[in-house]
C-alpha cells in the first residue's frame, strides 16, 4: 500500500506486461503506482511454455516472483484494486479505484489484457485454459499427437487447421452449426483427411476442466483430449477509450512501434494491443514500454 498519490507513471494492471514495464521504469529511479485487480486472463491455465527459463511453470509463480523483484526497486508501488475511471488533468491523468482512493501520474500505461467472452456452450469456461486452449505455441507441444478438435468455423477454422495440423494428424473440426468454410477450403482441409462436424454443440463433458467428450444436440457424443477455439474478446477495461484512445479493426489498443496510444502520454503493452497472447510476449512489451516512456520523459525534463 502506498501514502503518496503523485507518480510519473500510473500503470494499470500488474501483471506480466505491467510489471516488466515497472521493472524497466523503476530501475530508471521513476516513481511508478501499479494497480491491479488479480484477475489475469490465464489464471486457469496450469502451465506456460515456451518462454524461455520459465518453460512448464505455473503462470500464477511467474507473476508472484516477478511482483516480488519488482517490489525491491523502493521507486515501485504496488495497490491491488480496481481502476474504473480516468481523466485528464492540468499536469497529467487521474485514475479512481473501486475503493475510492485517486492517484495521479504524468503518464500512463495500460496494461490490462483482454477479457475472453466464453462461448455458450456448458463446459466451455471450466476447460477454458486447460483443455480448451488458444495456442499450438503455448501448448500443442503437452497435446501432440492426441485427438484433438478444433472449434471454429470459416477463414479461422481453415487457419487453426492448417496451423494445429503440424502438431497432430488426429484433427476434427467442429462449425458448431452450419460450415461457413469455402468449397476450396473444405476441398483442402479433407484432402488432409481433417473431418468436418457440422452438429450444434450443447456441452462438454469433463472432469475438472479435463475435457471428455463433445456433446451434440441430437444427444450424440464425439471423445476428444483438447479443443483449440479462439472465442470472441473484448477489452478488459474500458478507460483507455474513455480516454480518447483509438482501437483497432480488431478491437486492440492502437500503439505506434514506440507503445504510445493514439493519445499523448498514453501508452498500452501486452494483449490489449496485440493478438499474439503469450507471456513471453507481454513481457517484452511490457520491457520496451517501460524503455520507451522512460526516453520520453528524459527527454522532456533535460529540454525544460
């Protein structure tokens, strides 16, 4: 908890971005507030992979030894909250928690994630994470080679076949309703001797968020071991738009190459602003923002 109200940098969202961004700003002896909620994206999933010296960890340990070295630059506060307003101020930004404090900053970095809006098909949410998973890269390699489905339909279902193909030949999509995919898209996806389901989903069988089977509405059923799906998201807070700052076609945060929004002293890292969703990823952004802002800010006090 802190006592001051006054920073260079706010940071909403103290996650893996959020606290790389922190790490880079801190050791540049800014004073910086993190706030964040605790509810991150992948806090179902057990593992991340393919981030290199992490590789097989639980998210959650990542995050809690990262918040931990953080904490140890004295410049670095941490609030765990809820930001749900902002404004702009003569020297700056305001930013108001669910707890009714108010802090103020010069700058501002969002690096609040998205929020996945699950499918409403019973089971989804509880295997969403585990079993309904996202990614080949962060985990095709832990289900290579299993019967595995894919739950898409149209340009992205003949993209996750082609991609989750190299990881396992055993593959069967799933349109949940009527094919949108094109004759030649078909056409190629049965040359692979992918299968085509078409029947409505109404559940998924599981245990614990292990997935079992895929039931149908005509009560018929289809065992599988992993379903890759990528369901619709939005982001998962609102202030930055409030704020003024555009979004993609996509619905991301819009950054330039420097992760400064379209609204000055604005700056976003992480998921927000991109679709590669991975760790290692927001990380790195989260690190290039916190370089980027800090240039700009040296910048500014060695012109005054």
């Amino acid at each position: 908890m802190t006592d001051n109200k006054n920073f260079d940098a706010i940071i909403v969202g103290g996650s893996y971005a959020g606290l790389s961004a922190a790490m880079a700003l801190g050791r540049a002896l800014r004073s910086v507030l993190i706030i964040d909620s605790g509810l991150p994206c992948n806090r179902q999933t057990p593992h991340s992979h393919n981030f290199i010296t992490q590789d097989g960890e639980k998210p959650r340990v990542i995050a809690e030894k990262a918040k931990k070295q953080v904490l140890k630059y004295d410049t670095v506060k941490f609030v765990t909250d809820l930001a749900v307003s902002g404004s702009k101020t003569d020297k700056g930004f305001e930013i108001s928690t669910q707890s009714g404090k108010v802090f103020l900053a010069k700058k501002l970095v969002f690096a609040t994630g998205l929020k996945d809006r699950m499918l409403k098909i019973e089971g989804f949410s509880e295997c969403w994470g585990i079993t309904v998973i996202h990614c080949p890269y962060c985990h095709g390699y832990e289900v290579k080679n299993q019967k595995t489905g894919i739950l898409a339909n149209g340009d992205g279902a003949f993209h996750l076949a082609r991609l989750i193909h190299n990881w396992t030949k055993d593959l069967t999509i799933f349109t949940n309703g009527k094919s949108e995919l094109t004759q030649e898209q078909t056409d190629e996806i049965k040359r692979h001797n992918i299968s085509i389901v078409e029947k409505e989903i109404t559940s998924l069988k599981h245990k614990n968020g292990v997935v079992e089977e895929i039931i149908f509405s005509d009560n018929s059923s289809f065992e599988l071991k992993a379903i890759y799906s990528r369901p619709p998201f939005e982001q998962h807070c609102k202030i930055p738009e409030l704020l003024g700052c555009e979004l993609t076609e996509q619905g991301l945060i819009k950054v330039d190459g420097f992760q400064q929004t379209t609204v000055e002293n604005i700056f976003a890292c992480g998921d927000s602003t991109n679709p590669v969703r991975a760790v290692s990823y927001a990380v790195s952004t989260g690190n290039n923002t916190g370089v980027f802002l800090n240039n700009a800010m040296t910048e500014e006090d060695f012109s005054k």
